[in-house]
C-alpha cells in the first residue's frame, strides 16, 4: 500500500487506529482453547469486530515466535485474513548485517519465500544504514524505524546526547537521508509528550507509528496535538486496551466498543485538519 | 550450559571456534536440493564434520524465518541435532519492550512453548534495561548484547560519542549493572582492531562473541592479541568461511578442513594462556 492508499484510508474511515494483536493464549477467553486453533481463532473475531473502524492491524511477532512452528503458522493465517485494503505491520524489531537483514526482509515481505507479505515491518536501528536498506529496496512496502520508543528505559540510550541532539533525532536525521516519506515511518511512543513535538517539527512529512496509547498511560488528544499533519501523519496504534477489553464470549463486542470509542475521538481529531 | 562448564569445552577440545549456520539453500550444494528438506540435510553433514573441532553453533534466525513455517521447523530441527554438550546461540537480535521481550525470550530458551532451548539469544540494546531484562530471568541461559558491531555502518550510531564515551562503551557500561558475566556476553566485530582492547579494558572478564572473521576480513590473530582474557572469554565465530568452504559433494570435508585450519590457530593462541 503506497502514501496516497494509505492517507485515503484514514479520510475515508474517518480512523487512524492500528489495532495490535498482541494475542496471549493466557489471556483470550477461556471458550475459545478447544478451538483447534485459539489463538487463530481470537485474532479472527477480533478483525471482523474492529476492521471498519481501523486502518492498519499489527502484529506482535513475538506472540506467535513463542509457539514455534505453529505461532508462526497462525501468524501467516492471520496475516492471509486480514481485509487486502487494510495496512499492516510485522512488528518484528529486526535488526543486522546487510544479507540477513536481506533475509528478514524476504520473511515479512516476500509472500513467495516465506507465505506473508505484509506492508511493513518494523527495525531497529543500532547496527546503521546497512541493517535498514535492505528493507527498503521492496518496492511498495515500508519500514517503520525506531526512534523514540513509549516504554520507560527508552532513555538509556535513546536519551543520550551531544552537540548533534539526543540518539533518537541523530537516528532520525541519518535515517531520513536513505528514504523518503512514501517508504519510511518512525516509531515515536506517545508518552513522549512534547517530544512528539519536536520530532515533528524535525520530519513534517513522515507518517509517524505511535503505540503507548491506553495501557501504557499515552494521551490520544496529547499525540494528536503534538504528532498531526496535513496529511494526518500518525498511525496510532492499540493493543491490550481494545483485544483484552472483554473476557467473556462477547469479547468481540467489548473490542469493538472500545476500538469505536477511539475511532470517535479520531474523526473529532481528523476533521480538524480534513473537510469530510 | 554455565561459564564454567563452557570454559571446559574450551580448553578440553582446544579450540573457542563457533560455527555460523547461516544456511541460505541458493548457495548448497546442488545434489542437496532433492532432499526433503535441503537446508536441514546441509546442517546435519556440517554439524557431523565440525563438532569435535567448535565450541558452539550460532543459528542466524533470519536464514529460517524467510522460509516462513518450514524454515521455522528447519531451525528446530537443526537446534536438536546439535550435539547436548555444545554451546548453541539464536542470532536472533531480538529487543523490545518488557512483556514482548519475554515472549522473545520464552521463543528461545523455553522448548515448552516453542520448541527450542538455546543456550543464548543475541539481544540489541536500543530499547533500553527493560527489554533486555526478560532475557535474563531464564536461569543457565544467556543473553548476548550487541555492542560494536562488525559492519561497515556500525558508525552510523555505535560510535556517536560524548563525554561518556562512544555510545557502545555507555551500553557496556549500562548492561554490565544489570547481570554478571555469568550471564550476559556482548557481541564485538572482530574488524574492530584495537577497539577490542579498550572494550577488554572495560570488561575484562565477560566472554566476548566475535564475529566478522573470514569473509568479514577481521584476523583471528588481532582478536586474540586484543581479546584473550585468563579465562579465553572468546567465542569467535565463522561461518561462510566454513560452511561454504565447498560446493560439492565433498562440501563437509571441505567445512571440516577450513574449521580444523582455525582450531589449530586457536589451539595455538590457548596454548599461551592455559597449562593444556
């Protein structure tokens, strides 16, 4: 899915929700483990119940990797139902020398090799330029680059600075000379407050992967004053707070109610800057 | 496997060789690919030739994963070949936030859940203390944190530098507070010459894993001359050197003469530290 598909989504559904199916089989509801496949079968109600009301769906690829062989075949399952005009994401984290990182990209990106393609993935950036181009030599897919992350010990490192800023804006301003907007997002948490700020003012243009909304404490409306461009700009993404948000056998409804209620926070947000 | 009982290995089979099974089926032997599964029947004749001659087997889960359940299923395979007395690492470079970081870590260490039970998963350190942390909860298992690495854009973040030092003396610094080296390893590229022995100088007792000899053009000799420590505190690994050292029938003796070439080196280098 290209720049153009994707904003058209956002002012079409009126959303910019990312639903993450962080699928623990500890925490589904209990009717669902004699399914043959629970966890299959969880992801399924939940993308029936939310997908009008998102725009993206991400997967968590380590909920599915802790499973073996058969987290990773319902991994390509859920993947394979997921709607084709709905964005998606491996968030794999991947991360190392040019022909593995050559690999990773095959294995999320190249349906043929490895039985998914999604339309991104997202990559870390300790190891440089070489770890990320790989990725992007797919056309028409995207790499979602870690920049500023939502959890607490992100400043360990990302925090650090010199005289060129902290970490996370000198891997911000390297990244942004490899790419352009139609191909590369960063992942900025939306606990960072007005650091959203900041990064917008350094990349206008980029579309911008925000999960720490809900469970992680992050604002909606914060994000949105922060992290908003003309084009919308964010893919704000929730997880725990939407597919947990029942536990009974109506938790389908219980998602989608609670993935509603961002929705209608969005379209507040969006018309705003879009006239509907 | 413990420090200890890895110090053992090493100075009863004379050598701290580890043997990269980075197996990409377009480049085995031709007369493999009519096996059921190609890859796994290249890892086994490999694994047979080198066994006596490597300390350990580093699997590069991208090679697997790009062939999406199968390779998945290749990887379990061949983690449960390798003999139980070698020391057995999923390059894995996996690191995010605390509970992904444990399904990460549940992937790796826990055959329960996946399958699998390595001794060591390497870790990046982007996301800071609490996304290594998960890893280091599994008892007698590692966790191997990147630190400089050997690719040529390593400079890209790894040598930002401030008054603290280059950014991966400060996550050498940082990940040393959080586990012994008992417990935790860095990965240091052995193109890194002299760099090695200012990290030797910082830790002098954590095993380094050491990548980039070979193909890569790092020498055995600077990482031992930098490296060594009373203990060896050195896993140096090769792997297309090895592995693809022929591409005939013949291609496992070829493997076994290239590995043997530097156990012989190695066996040379452990004469100058330990009483054999």
């Amino acid at each position: 899915m290209n720049r153009q598909q994707l904003i058209n989504q956002i002012r079409f559904k009126k959303t910019f929700l990312c639903v993450g199916l962080d699928t623990d089989i500890n925490k589904i509801p209990q009717h669902l483990l004699n399914q043959p496949d629970p966890v299959l079968a969880f992801n399924k109600q939940i993308i029936d119940a939310t997908h009008d009301l998102c725009i993206a769906y991400k997967i968590n690829t380590a909920f599915y990797e802790c499973h073996g062989v058969q987290g990773w075949q319902t991994m390509i399952n859920t993947l394979n139902y997921i709607p084709k005009n709905i964005f998606t994401i491996a968030d794999a984290k991947r991360g190392d020398i040019g022909n593995t990182a050559s690999m990773y990209a095959q294995a999320f990106f190249d349906a043929q090799a490895s039985g998914m393609s999604f339309d991104a993935v997202t990559v870390a950036p300790y190891m440089g330029a070489d770890s990320v181009k790989p990725f992007l030599a797919f056309a028409d897919k995207w790499t979602i680059l870690l920049a500023l992350t939502s959890n607490e010990s992100a400043k360990n490192f990302q925090l650090i600075n010199n005289q060129d800023g902290f970490l996370y804006q000198q891997v911000i301003a390297q990244a942004s000379q490899w790419a352009t907007p139609e191909q590369l997002m960063y992942v900025v948490g939306a606990t960072r407050g007005t650091a959203l700020a900041d990064i917008r003012k350094q990349i206008p243009h980029h579309f911008l992967l925000v999960p720490g909304v809900g469970e992680q404490g992050g604002s909606l409306a914060d994000v949105c004053t922060y992290g908003l461009n003309a084009d919308c700009g964010l893919i704000v993404n929730s997880s725990r707070g939407i597919i947990y948000a029942g536990a009974d056998e109506n938790f389908a409804q219980a998602a989608r109610n609670e993935a509603m209620k961002i929705q209608q926070q969005m379209e507040g947000e969006l018309g705003k800057i879009f006239d509907f």
